[in-house]
C-alpha cells in the first residue's frame, strides 16, 4: 500500500520530484535554445517533428535511461510532448540519447536529493525549535501532550514556522490557543463524565522532591510508558538520542553504567532537565563531566545502581558549576519528598468550601527558589 496523499513525508518527496523536474526543464530549453543557434548558423532551421513520432521514439529511452521517479514525472507534464519533440529534435541533429539521458537524469537527481534533504533538514531542526517553544510557551498538561502526540505535528510546525517568518508572534498565539484547548479537553471531560480533578499518579507523586524541582511534570506522568513519558515531558526523539549520547561520552569506559543510567525508569525526568538547561543555554555536557569526578553512585548494591545513576545525574545537572559535591549518601528521598512544597504520596490537597473543580490535569512546578524565565528558544 502507498503512503495517503497528504502525508507530510508523501508531500514532501512529491514536491523533491517536481522540482527536479523544474530543473530537467530548464536544461531541456538550454540545450533546444544550443541546437536552435547552430542550426541558424549552418542556415538549417528547421520545425521539430510531428509529436506522435516523437513521443513514440523518445519514451522508451526515457524509462529506460531515467530513472523511474523522474522519467514518469517528466512523461505526466503538460509540456511532455513539447519536450519530446526536442528530445527527437536533438537526436536528429547528432546527439547521441543513450549519454544525454542519463546526465540530465543525473542533474535531475541532484536536485530531488537535495530538495528531499533540505526537507528532512526542516522536519529535523525546525520541529526540535518549535517543541522547545511549546516547552517554554506552555504548561504541561493535555494540551501540549495533545500537541506533540498529534499525527498532524509536523504540519502544526511548518504552520508555526510559516507564521514566525511573516512576523507574528507565534508564542502569543500559542498562549491562546492553549487557552481554548484547555475549554475543549473540559468539555469533553464532561461529556466523558470525567470532569473531576484527577488524582496525581503514582509517578508523579513518587517523583515529586529534588529530580522534579524546578520541572514543568504533568500530574498524570507515565514513566511505564517510555515515548509517552517523553513527549509528556516535551523532550523530542531527537534531544533524547543527543542526550543519552552526551551521558555516554561523559562516563567513557564504562558502557555498562551509562546504560543503566539510560534505561533506568526515571530517565525521562533527567532527560527533561538537560532539555530545560539546554534551552536556557547552560553547559550541560560540562554539567555531565561530575559524574566521574564523583563516583560515590558506584558505593551500594549493584541492582539500585540505575536508580544511584539517577539520582547522581540529577544532583551533577541541578549543582552550578565550581561548586562542591555534598555527599549523597545521606540523602534521604522519603524525607526530601516530606520536606517538600509540593504533595506527598499518600497527602490529598486540601480545597476550599465552594471552589470550582477543573477538570484538566494542573501541571506542578516545584520552587526553591525563583525559576528562570525560560523567554528564548535556540
């Protein structure tokens, strides 16, 4: 079965092809307009031949010399027959088919490669910008969950590219449109009967303490689920890949413990940390160097060691540079998580007498101290 017409990738391989056939064009009228000026030379102008005869003695040298993608977009233009009848009229002036067919197929394939490059350059860097924006830009929550889970993202990203290139303030737009997007996932909730506040899950509660603080985690965080964790947190494919590589250089011959870091449940939330300090423009591989400046992970049972790695990460990312380890040993996550602002796993929130319930997810961030403005993207 073939891709759906409309899909972001089908349309963007379409619009390569037909850009080399603009360019397959361009080079067909240059070297008409060559043999027209030699003929006018020699005094031998003379009419193109008849296009039936021409389609029939040029196609199949197209198919056969062109290849499949190029030759069948050529052959389906409305000009085909025009050129055909200068194909024909090229040979009949002693150029040999057989070697011009495939140069100019080359050139054309240049051009579709290139175009189909740039394309996925686009899709690659300029939907990492605009996830980095929805990040700063909004709050976690069904919205902007909602927004990177969408089959339609790559197009949402074009749009938001398009907007920002004409001068509008896509980030202003964003904000209101999050605004209605939190009335629609309300109205829904209520035709789903699931219009009361949802209690934090088990994740989230667990994490609550010194790896979230400062972090925009929605309350219903999965961290079960690996690439819903991830887009809940806004950290693309693409930033976790470049993350776990930086992880990986930061901690060279010791492949096994850099994995287990990477594969260690709370790994998101220490992805989402990078993501936050690279946007803020913070030197976060330097930040990654401690991890074997301080090995003090490497003391206890080797089954918690993903779970020390985690912990170790998040204290070698949240500490500035310059200054001292404080030793983890006596850390103790129960008590960090009771002396937090924030609600301990088993403490419900306590509302007032006539407060109107909301039925969308209320993200968390967790302060000590004032939060960074998180204004740029890169």
């Amino acid at each position: 079965m073939g891709t759906p017409p409309g899909e972001p990738f089908s349309e963007a391989a379409g619009e390569a092809v037909q850009t080399s056939v603009m360019a397959w064009r361009l080079v067909m009228a240059i070297a008409d307009a060559v043999r027209r000026q030699q003929r006018r030379r020699k005094g031998k102008e003379e009419d193109l031949p008849p296009t039936a005869e021409a389609e029939r003695e040029t196609a199949t040298q197209m198919t056969r010399l062109v290849p499949p993608d190029i030759s069948t977009a050529v052959m389906a233009e409305a000009d085909w027959p025009q050129m055909a009848q200068q194909l024909s009229a090229l040979r009949r002036a002693g150029v040999d088919l057989e070697e011009f067919l495939p140069r100019i197929g080359d050139i054309a394939v240049t051009v579709r490669d290139a175009v189909a490059e740039n394309s996925a350059r686009v899709a690659r860097e300029g939907t990492g910008e605009w996830e980095r924006m929805l990040r700063e830009t909004l709050p976690a929550g069904p919205v902007r969950e909602a927004i990177l889970a969408s089959p339609t993202w790559p197009d949402i990203a074009a749009t938001m590219a398009r907007l920002d290139e004409r001068g509008v303030d896509v980030r202003a737009i964003l904000a209101s449109a999050h605004d209605e997007g939190v009335g629609v996932d309300q109205a829904v909730a209520k035709v789903l009967a699931a219009d009361a506040v949802p209690t934090p899950s088990r994740d989230a509660m667990l994490s609550y303490g010194p790896l979230t603080t400062g972090l925009d985690v929605p309350r219903d965080l999965d961290l079960s689920d690996r690439a819903r964790a991830l887009r809940q947190l806004a950290v693309s494919p693409a930033e976790n890949e470049r993350y776990g590589r930086w992880v990986q250089e930061a901690m060279p011959g010791r492949e096994r413990e850099a994995g287990l870091l990477l594969s260690a449940r709370q790994w998101p939330l220490v992805a989402a940390r990078m993501a936050q300090m690279e946007s803020e423009d913070k030197p976060v591989r330097e930040h990654l160097a401690r991890l074997m400046q301080d090995t003090s992970w490497e003391q206890g049972p080797m089954p918690q060691m993903g779970s020390r790695l985690v912990q170790a990460a998040n204290d070698a990312l949240r500490r500035p540079l310059g200054e001292a380890a404080e030793s983890r040993a006596a850390v103790n996550t129960t008590a960090a998580r009771s002396r937090s602002t924030t609600l301990g796993p088993t403490k419900r929130p306590k509302t007032k007498a006539g407060a109107s319930a909301q039925s969308g997810p209320t993200p968390h961030r967790q302060q000590d101290g004032p939060t960074p403005t998180r204004g740029k993207t890169r």
